[in-house]
C-alpha cells in the first residue's frame, strides 16, 4: 500500500553531492538543480536563511550571527545537519508540485573512492534523514564513466581523472569494477587557494575566494595559451589596509597553479603503473577522459597528453558528467545491481 503510494507520488532522484556543487537528476526529467553546496544560517534562532546560488553570494559579506556554510569538505560530509537540511531543502524542491507528503523516492547517490564506512554511513543517513525511503551508493568515478559513455561493463581498460571541487580521482575502470584508482586532496578548491597564495605572497594583497575563483575560470590554464589574457585582480592591500587592484595576466596565474597541477599528472603515471599492462595497452590505444569543473582548466587536456604520451579528452559537459551518471543508472536497474556499493547499515537488496 505504502511503497505504491510512494511510486506514485515520488520522482526517483539522481544526487551529485559535491564540495562545490550539488546536483540532482529527476527520472525522465534531466538535470533540474545545479546549486553551490553552500547553506546561509542564522546563529541566533537557528534558522537557515538560504541554500545554494542565493547563500554562496553571501560568503565573506556576512555579519557575525550569520554564517555561510559548506557542509562538505573534501568530498566528505562534515557536517551532517547541515547536510541534511539541505539535501531536503533539493528534494522537497523537486517535489514541490505534487503531494509531498507522500514523497519518499529512491536516491541514488555518488560517495568518494576514498571514503570510509563511518562516511559512507553518514551519507546514506543524511539522505535518509531528508526524505529518501531507499539510498543507492555509487562511486563517483564510476558515476563519471557512464555519465561519459565509457563501455564500463566491457573488458577494455578505461581511465578516468575526475576532478571536483575538494577531490580528484583517478580510476581505471574494466568489467563494471574498479580495478585500479588513487584519490588526492587537489581539485578545485586547492587551485582557488593557490591563487590566494600568489596574490599574497607576490602582490601583497588578500584575496577572495570567490575572487580567486573567477580569475581562475576566466585567465586559469594549464598551459600556455595562443592568445594571451589578462583581467582585474581586487583585494585588500596587507599593507595599507585599503583596496587595492592589479591586473594579472594567464602566465601569471599558470605559475601559481602550476604545482597542483604538475602533482595531479604525477598521481595519473602512478596509476598508470600499477594498472595491469593488458589495460594500459586499451588506455593508450583509447585514451583517458577527464571529467568535473576542474576539466574545463584551460589546456589541462594538451599538458596531460603531453606529459603521459596518451591521448586525452575532455567529457562532454564535465560538470554534469557524475550525476548523469546517477541518472543512467536509475533508468537502468540491472545495471545498479552491478555497481552498487554494499550499504553501510545492512545488506542492500534492489526490488
């Protein structure tokens, strides 16, 4: 009686939940939530102010009783009320045209490579806690392979880099399985933070993050460009005190990024030579994908390829690429059976 009042009234739900985004995939529907993992709440009475796009806008700019925060750290939960809260907030949202009394749907939900079972618990109660009657756990390199339409279940070697906003990892992939992978704490937010680094270090000035951010999206590289770039960098002079504003060019902020980057390939060759030589072979015939926001660095591709000798591209939509991944696999049972990462709270059986 139940489960068919739930059928009928919930919407089975994809969720990327990431260090800098969260996103949520209706069945049959798409993509319909791409927010910033960022909650605004009131200190004095306890009250959430403003989840997403809306609280990320306050970060920096607030007073002392209200705080913007973001919940996951490193792709792990770090606060779980918070969390909570919010993923409640993005399920009541996906059902806030029919009765969400009775909406209870499935989630399927990508976990880090690295997590451990108190983690993986954590997030299967905080989607529990939100309204979820079942939850699904799926690594989230292999939510980033289907999502970019690699032959998984086939015995090929597929290599993929996937990098978020608190987490890369690299993952080679054959037969539904992970066969060999390595997860490092160098993603977006490092590269955000480098930036920081080099205003401070060579300019005298503080910067923002989400200052940081945008030159690193607009001017950021991996690198050389053919056409050089350059734009405004305004902070705060640590010497004076007042605002201060210089204009940085590509070069300038490649030398910042340069050493997270350089790590991140070292990590790639360090899988690349544990992964047995029968996969490697399929790697360098095929290639390897790189996937999340950190893929849409300009040229990381071309420095890559250069520096493993192995053809590399980016996914279509690197962004979206894990949570059509948890999308697929909703429209595709028999293949959630396969690739399902047992419950940290009981044996899960798929009906």
């Amino acid at each position: 009686m139940f489960n068919w009042l739930f059928n009928r009234f919930s919407k089975d739900i994809g969720i990327d939940l990431g260090t800098a985004n969260t996103l949520v995939y209706v069945k049959d529907k798409g993509i319909v939530i791409n927010e910033p993992s960022v909650v605004a709440i009131n200190s004095r009475t306890d009250k959430i102010l403003a989840i997403g796009e809306d609280a990320k806008k306050m970060i920096g700019k607030t007073p002392k009783h209200i705080a913007a925060i973001k919940p996951l750290v490193d792709g792990v939960i770090s606060d779980f009320e918070i969390t909570e809260k919010m993923i409640k907030y993005f399920i009541e949202r996906v059902h806030e045209n029919s009765l969400s009394f009775f909406a209870r749907p499935r989630v399927v939900i990508d976990i880090p490579l690295d997590i451990t079972e108190v983690e993986r618990k954590a997030v299967e109660d905080a989607v529990l806690s939100g309204g979820a009657r079942k939850v699904y756990l799926i690594e989230e390199s292999m939510a980033s392979a289907i999502g970019a339409r690699l032959p998984i279940e086939e015995s090929i070697g597929n290599m993929i880099v996937d990098i978020g906003g608190g987490v890369t990892e690299i993952a080679v992939i054959s037969l539904g399985g992970i066969v060999t992978w390595k997860s490092l704490k160098i993603a977006g937010n490092k590269l955000d933070r480098d930036i920081v680094q080099y205003a401070r270090d060579e300019f005298n000035l503080l910067l923002g993050e989400g200052v940081a951010e945008d030159i690193k999206k607009k001017i950021g590289s991996a690198g050389s460009l053919k056409e050089p770039l350059e734009m405004q960098m305004r902070g705060r002079d640590l010497i004076t005190g007042l605002p201060k504003e210089i204009t940085v060019s590509d070069g300038q902020i490649r030398e910042a990024l340069a050493r997270s980057v350089k790590l991140i390939i070292e990590d790639i060759k360090a899988v690349l030579e544990v992964t047995p030589p029968e996969l490697v072979a399929d790697i360098y015939e095929r290639g390897m994908v790189l996937s999340g926001g950190g893929a849409l660095l300009k040229e990381l591709d071309r420095v890559i390829a250069k520096a493993t000798e192995i053809p590399v591209r980016v996914a279509d939509d690197p962004l979206t690429c894990a949570v059509r991944g948890t999308g697929i696999v909703l429209e595709n049972i028999e293949l959630l059976k396969d690739i399902i990462v047992p419950s940290a709270q009981s044996e899960t059986v798929i009906k």
